[in-house]
C-alpha cells in the first residue's frame, strides 16, 4: 500500500492537472514517468539556482513547527523549484530566478521518485 505522504503528495499535484484521474496513471507506468502539470490554479512555482534553493531549504527545515512545502529539484539544471500557494501579484526580483504562475506548465515527476534528472 501506497505510503501517506506519497499518496497527498500525489493528490496534491495532480489535481492541478486537466484530468487528475489520468495524471496518476502516467506517474504509474514507472520510474521515468512525468506529467506536464499547469501552474496558477493551485500552485505557482519559484524556480531557483541550486546553491539558493539547498539554502533556502536548509533554512526552512530549521522551522521548529513546519515542514518545508514541496520541491523539485534539477540534478542537470542545478535548479529547485518551491511549489508556492498562487499569488499573481507577487514580484520575484533576483539574478536567475524565475517565478512559473498562471499560463505556464511544468514537468512534474511522481513524487518521491526520480525520473530523468528531475526529483
């Protein structure tokens, strides 16, 4: 049986997706499987260097009472994206950082598993 961290993980994401239903099967056909997911409507996503993501997150695990929200990280890109609630007002400012909202798509693996470079 599917763990329950994995199982809201996967619930979360998919129901970004146009057919949430058909998204879990696409993450089910194996360790490389994908789905290009729309940004905007649950969550929006920060896009960030790798040195900036792994501090970010070692900062936000020093949280004594909250977890670090999802992740994505780009073994090949050296880049992590933090899945964020969507804010289309909201101005990211910096040296390589890119801010995915509304009207854009991401690759998404299933998650808790690596497909490709993406984790």
């Amino acid at each position: 049986m599917m763990n329950m961290p994995r199982r809201r993980a996967e619930e979360w994401l998919s129901a970004a997706a146009p057919d949430p239903a058909a998204c879990r099967r696409q993450w089910a056909h194996g360790e490389n499987a994908v789905a290009l997911l729309p940004a905007g409507r649950f969550w929006d996503v920060l896009n960030v260097p790798e040195r900036l993501g792994v501090k970010a997150l070692d900062e936000l695990r020093r949280l004594p009472e909250q977890e670090p929200g999802p992740t994505l990280g780009d073994f090949v890109g050296h880049r992590v994206s933090f899945f964020l609630p969507p804010d289309p007002h909201t101005l990211w400012v910096g040296t390589d950082i890119h801010y995915i909202g509304h009207g854009t798509w991401i690759t998404v693996p299933a998650p808790y598993r690596t497909s490709g470079s993406l984790r």
